[in-house]
C-alpha cells in the first residue's frame, strides 16, 4: 500500500476541517448585529450639535440646516465694494464658493418675509436698478453692481446673495 494516497486523503480532510471552522467562525450568529439607521430627528439633532460647535449661529438651524462650519464674510471675494448690509434683520450663516470662484454665495436666516427681502434690497440697491422676477424657481431680485451679478433669493426663514463674475 501506497502512503502518499492515504496521506494526501488526511490532508484534504484536515483542510477542509479547517476551512469549515473558520467560515463558521466569520459567519457569525444568524441573528442581525447591524445598528440600525438613525432616525430624522437624530440625525437633525446631530447636524445642529456639529454646526454648534463650529460657531454656526443657532438661528441658522432651521433655514439652513447643512451650514456646519462657521461663516466667513471676509471669504467671499465677489461682493462688490458699494454692496450693503442686509436691509432687514438677518443672521449670517453660510458662505460659500460655487464654480471655482465664478459663484459665491452668502445665505442668512431671517423672520423677514419674502416680500420684505425683496423689497428692502430692491431699496437698499437701488442705483444699481435691480428687477424682480420669477425666472422659474421663484421670485427673486436681480442685478448688477461695480461689475459683479447678484442675486437675492428668499426662502423659508431666511434668504441667499448669490454673486458671479459678470
């Protein structure tokens, strides 16, 4: 009789033992160990502990509630020099870069209708003779000033400067 059969026989068997204990092992039980999703008001609850803790202003939760880190006016390089401060009672709370420069915006939170946006920008801006009009997505003010496009758009609680290079 041959050894090397019989040999090769065990150590099949033995690797295929071996196997076995370890795909049962990585297995696992069958029961579900997954965490389950967190649910709206958690996940909201966390978004407003982050945007906290970046010094985003706690008015800023509900009309923006993805602002998470601190706004920066200084940051946005396209607001022209005659640009005013808002004309109604407002709260920065976002700023931000769209289109590598080409696009900024500056978003606020404020109990201001949209009405009184428009109109007290429509105001504040008037040398610059800025329209409103609905273009689709709602109502809006536009215009230019010193070279640069902006644009006001309100929105529930609050409204955003949009500024592009012309």
């Amino acid at each position: 009789m041959n050894p090397r059969p019989r040999r090769a026989a065990l150590a099949l068997a033995s690797t295929a033992l071996a196997l076995t204990g370890f795909l049962s092992a990585c297995a696992g039980d069958s029961e579900n160990t997954a965490t389950p999703p967190i649910g709206a008001e958690e996940a909201k609850d966390d978004l407003n502990d982050i945007a906290a803790d970046s010094g985003v202003p706690e008015e800023c939760a509900e009309a923006f509630p993805l602002a998470l880190t601190k706004p920066d006016p200084a940051s946005v390089k396209l607001t022209p020099t005659s640009w005013p401060e808002p004309p109604v009672d407002a709260v920065l709370c976002s700023t931000s870069e769209i289109m590598d420069g080409g696009q900024e915006a500056m978003g606020y939170a404020s109990d201001a209708s949209a009405d009184e946006v428009l109109d007290a920008y429509e105001s504040a801006l008037a040398s610059f003779d800025p329209t409103i009009e609905d273009k689709g997505a709602g109502t809006s003010l536009f215009g230019e000033a010193d070279g640069t496009s902006f644009q006001v758009t309100p929105q529930d609680g609050g409204f955003t400067v949009f500024f592009a290079t012309s």
